[in-house]
C-alpha cells in the first residue's frame, strides 16, 4: 500500500512539473501587458563574451533606453578583462551623460567559464559544476527581470538557471538573444540551444536568411 501511494505521488508530481513546463514554455515569448500602468525599470543582468561579442552588446546598449533597464548588471568570464573594462567605460560615458552616480546603476560581475580553450573534457566536467554552482547563486543573488546575450558560451547557464526559475516560480525573467551579425547562414551553438529548447523570450538574428530558416527568429537588420 505505502508502495502504491508513493508511487501515486511520484505520478502527481510528475504530471504537474510537466504540465508547468509546457505553460512555461507556451507563456515565454508573449508580450507581458503593463494593463494603463507606465513601464517601471527592470533589473537587467547583460552577458559580455570576447572578440567581437562584447562590441556588438555595447552597441546595442547605446540605443536602448536607459532608464527602463535599470540597474543593470553585467558579467563576463573570469578569464576576460577586456569586456567589463569596456562596460565599465560605457556607464562612465552615461553617468556623465544624466549626471548619476555610476556604481548607484550598474555592477560588474565576473564568472567561471565551464571550460577554457585547450582544456581537456575531463577536467572540464569538474569546472563545469563550478561553473554551474557559480552562476546558480550569482541568479539567486539578481533574480534579474531581463537577461540580454548574443552568443557567448558563458550565457547557457545563466539562461537555462533563469529558464528553470521561470519553472520553479522563482523569478520570471525576460530572455532576448540577439545572434551574432557573424552568423550568417547558421546559428552560433549557443544561439541553436536556446531555439531549440525555446528558452529565449525573443530571439532576434541580423540577416534575412536566418529569419528564413529559423521562423521563430525575428530579423531586426544590421544592428552595427
């Protein structure tokens, strides 16, 4: 009989964690009505990667609006001093832009990388739950309300930690992945994860052909 009922209650909680799955998965994506309210400032976690990714975010950053994705908090590897340097640049120009005090808007935030380049796997399946374990209490510790990427590894596990907190109830976090303008007939593997599993709210991609073969993409242009 206490067989029957646990496995009863295995049954249950199986059936319910899928049934919120697939809501998850059907609400990601629609847009959220503010119902008359003004839009309030969102908390906005910004993921940086090397090369060219950091540049292509910086720009996209310059245009949007300021005060609506506010604080905002930027994370790049641990092995990367080039991209929140920039970062750090950019908010100077902005504080000095509005005359705000920029550590009152922004943080900068480093993160372990799952695996470095040349590393071999096996050691890599241990820098990866410490990389996990890392990017699990930094999302505990921002619960942010938008996540913005385009295409660095170091972004899978914070969205997939914010896919699964959307899940758990913790916190609903927007995700908008911006595909590299790099990727031209093909999505990064990092943008091909995130389609895949529709983990991304909105998934934009710079060239018409990606749209075309991706439909659930939506082709914004150039954005350099």
């Amino acid at each position: 009989m206490t067989l029957a009922i646990i496995t009863g209650l295995i049954i249950v909680g199986i059936a319910l964690i899928s049934i919120r799955v697939v809501y998850v998965v059907w609400r990601t994506g629609k847009s959220q009505k503010s119902r008359g309210r003004a839009p309030r400032p969102v908390s906005t976690l910004i993921v940086l990667g090397s090369g060219g990714h950091t540049a292509e975010m910086l720009n996209l950053l310059s245009v949007l609006q300021k005060e609506r994705f506010n604080p905002r908090f930027y994370i790049a590897a641990a092995t990367d001093n080039m991209s929140l340097q920039k970062a750090r640049l950019l908010e100077t120009s902005l504080a000095n832009e509005t005359g705000d005090k920029e550590p009152e808007t922004s943080q900068f935030i480093q993160i372990y990388r799952s695996r470095e380049v040349g590393q071999s796997y096996v050691t890599s399946v241990w820098t990866t739950l410490v990389a996990m374990a890392h990017a699990l209490w930094l999302m505990f510790r921002i619960r942010p309300e938008v996540v913005l990427c385009n295409g660095p590894g170091t972004c899978i596990p914070l969205c997939v930690i914010a896919f699964l907190f959307k899940i758990l109830g913790i916190r609903w976090s927007s995700i908008f992945y911006v595909e590299s303008i790099a990727r031209v007939q093909r999505l990064s593997l990092s943008g091909l994860i995130l389609y895949k599993l529709h983990i991304s709210d909105q998934f934009f991609v710079q060239w018409p052909q990606l749209q075309k073969k991706y439909p659930r993409a939506h082709y914004v242009g150039c954005l350099m």
